[in-house]
C-alpha cells in the first residue's frame, strides 16, 4: 500500500470501526477520517429510543472519547464532505477544495432519509431522524407537544412511536402496507407488533397514503391522507426508508446499483477502494449468495473489521451473519439471518403473548429467526445460521426439542476478534 495511507469518508460506525480495526491491527500508515457532521463518530440506535427519553446524552453516545483518535493517530475532519473522487490521481477532493492523497480509499458514507415528495413537508415541526441534530431538534420539539402523526411503519418510526406514547402524546401511525415492517418481518411476527402498540395506544392506519400535511403560519398542525381523513398533529416523523449515498462513486466511474458495489471481500472494481456499511452493496453468504445492501450495527461493525484485515494482510471473505434488533417499548425484536423468500413460517411460543419467535424456513432450510422477548431464540438461532447446521421444521415446531443441547453437541464457532 502507498505511503499516503487509508482515506476513509463517512464518520458513522462503518468508517470508525475500520479506522479503529487498522490500529488495532497493527497498521502504522496515516488514516484520516472524514465526517460531514460536525461531531465525532457517536452511536445512532440509542438517537430513536433511549436519547429521546433522556436516558442517555451526548458524550455517552460517543464511540470513543476524543482522545482516542489523536493516540491513535487518526485524523478527523468534522464538517466536511466528499464531493469528488479522482481514482487517477488517488485524490479525495472535499467541499473546501481540500485534496486528500490515499493509498487506499474507502467509502463509507451511508444513507440518507428518503424525502417524502408530498405538499407540506418542508413544513416547521416535520423531522426526519438520523443524526444527532435531528434528535435533538424531535427531542425538543416533543417537550410542547400533545399529538403526533408518524408516517411510515418501520423500524425508526414505530420505535419514536412507542417513545411518544410513553411520553403522554397521541400517536398515529400511517402505512401504506397492510402490516407493520413489512420489508422485515413476516405477517406472524408483524401483527404481535401491531397488537401490542394498539394496546399501548399507538393509533394504526395501514394500507392508508398521505395526501399532504397541512400547515398553519408555517408550522405543521395536521396530515390528510388520501381517503380525506384530518389527522391533527403538533409534530410529524418522516420514516419512509433511505437512499444509499453512492453518487460521488458512481461520479467516479464505479458501480452502483442499490448502493457501491463491492465484492465479497469489500472492494469495489478499483482494487484501491472499497465501500463498507449502509453503501455497500455485498454479496452475502447467507442470502444464496446473492448481493443485498445491510443498514445495520452488526453489518458496519463486521463489515468495518473484514475491510481492516485485509488492508492487513489477513483478507477474507466478509461472511458474518446478518442480524438486527429494534426496541419499541416493552418489545425487543431480535432477527438472525435474513428471511426474504421464506415459503414457512414455525413459530415457538406463544404468539398471543409478547415472546415468541418465527423460525422462517425456504424448501426446509432455515433461512432466519425474529425473536420478541425470547433473546435465547436469537442467540441460538445466530449459531445455527452461522455454522449451518440443519434444523427441520418439525425440530423448530416441537417446543419439547431442545435447542441449546443440540447446539452442544455442534462443533463450537471459530473464534471472533473482540469489539474495540
């Protein structure tokens, strides 16, 4: 590799964990990390839930204290942007005119929320949440608050629901789906969450579109949706999925589709740059080896640390398993694997309470497990999937067959290197 080092863009997870993994293992070359926040690297899940309940403030969302990055040598640059990259010259050109050399480059860069094209939405007191500045402005706005209209009935949103309810607002949920995460979970899995947060008081409108949201002196104070119902609202969540931050690579000649394209060890055609994180676009063992775009911890962190390892001399194929998790209130969703196409649905528990699990089979195959209140589930079902051991679907329906024995008698999992 160049003496000129590591150039990473994109502060979040992703780009923190490979520039923390290249110290750790050992890489001595320069590493500059490059955020277009002004804040250093600090953690998104707890923005939605425990941030917004005062639970938890700015500096302990911090990945790390700011001394870390000058004792390991890694340079930070806050508020600023990649707006060009010149795979020539290996040149990483900022929105300051900054002009950055690099052996090798990285993009992580993220998402962004996807807007909503609908008259209204530029309206004072609609938030989107994703950073820490959105959080904070929600979190305020929240304090003089009475109602709240949520539009989009996935992971964000209905984790801010379950956080506004508690809070003593009334809560709306409109989703142009007929049930909750539909991308995400199956229909069993998917109406425990809808009864729980009707039981909570969290209104739900599924197969329901917005029309507009409706302002007064330039704040929002109601969303219609398109079967003329008035919804007031003091505050409205913006949760209608993201899109990938990919156009200076594409710019750049790479190739995009769904996110940065890279191959199975992270890199892209490019063998000096790679992508890793809510832009990459990967293929994944455990999808039958098709590609597929993660926006989870699990995959920026793993994702992260194979990328370091092989800018190390130690590549490897980037094979973790693929698992998420989303607190909503007293609700803990845990899911291992990735359950697209499942043609079987086996669930253990009892689903007319709140803990249970779906184990979601393809041609009697385990694809993966959603997991509510059952967190042994998931740490079972990590394993499963993991070292690919066959579980039958009679296996998974009979609650007296038990699955930790069986995974004592396995071949225990290769070793993972620790978290930084």
């Amino acid at each position: 590799m160049s003496d000129s080092g590591v150039v990473i863009a994109g502060a979040g997870l992703a780009g923190f964990q490979a520039a923390a993994s290249l110290r750790e293992m050992g890489f001595t070359g320069p590493v500059v990390l490059i955020g277009d926040e002004p804040h250093h690297p600090y953690q998104r899940p707890p923005l939605s839930k425990a941030y917004l309940q005062g639970l938890t403030d700015d500096a302990r969302l911090a990945m790390r204290p700011e001394h870390f990055y000058a004792d390991k040598h890694i340079r930070v640059l806050t508020g600023r942007r990649l707006v060009r990259l010149d795979r020539t010259r290996r040149q990483a050109i900022l929105d300051d005119g900054t002009a950055l050399d690099y052996g090798h480059f990285v993009f992580a860069v993220g998402a962004r929320n996807r807007p909503l094209p609908l008259p209204g939405a530029e309206l004072r007191g609609v938030f989107y949440l994703r950073t820490l500045d959105d959080a904070r402005a929600l979190k305020a706005a929240m304090a003089g608050a009475r109602s709240a209209v949520v539009i989009g009935a996935g992971f964000i949103g209905l984790e801010f629901a379950a956080v506004a309810a508690k809070h003593g607002l009334a809560v709306t949920v409109i989703e142009v789906a007929d049930r909750p995460m539909a991308r995400a979970l199956s229909p069993a899995m998917a109406a425990i969450f809808a009864r729980e947060h009707a039981k909570s008081g969290i209104r739900l409108l599924f197969n329901a579109q917005v029309q507009r949201l409706i302002g007064e002196a330039g704040a929002v104070v109601a969303v219609e949706t398109a079967a003329q119902e008035r919804i007031e609202a003091d505050l409205v969540v913006i949760g209608i999925g993201v899109i990938p931050n990919s156009e200076v690579a594409a710019a750049a000649g790479l190739e995009v589709r769904n996110g940065i394209v890279v191959d199975a060890q992270l890199s892209t055609s490019d063998p000096n740059v790679s992508a890793v994180g809510d832009c990459a676009l990967h293929p994944n063992a455990h999808f039958a080896d098709q590609s597929l775009r993660l926006e989870s911890v699990q995959n920026a962190t793993d994702q992260g640390r194979c990328l370091a390892a092989r800018l190390t001399g130690k590549a490897a194929r980037y094979d973790a398993v693929p698992w998420f998790w989303s607190d909503q209130g007293h609700l803990k969703l845990q899911i291992a694997g990735i359950t697209t196409g499942f043609d079987q649905a086996i669930v253990r528990g009892d689903p007319t309470g709140s803990a249970c699990s779906v184990f979601c089979f393809q041609g009697g195959k385990l694809l993966g497990v959603e997991s509510v209140n059952r967190p042994g589930d998931h740490l079972v079902a990590k394993r499963l999937i993991g070292q690919r051991l066959a579980l039958t679907p009679a296996q998974a329906a009979d609650e007296s067959f038990d699955l930790k024995a069986y995974l004592a008698r396995a071949p225990a999992p290769a070793a993972t290197p620790a978290a930084l």
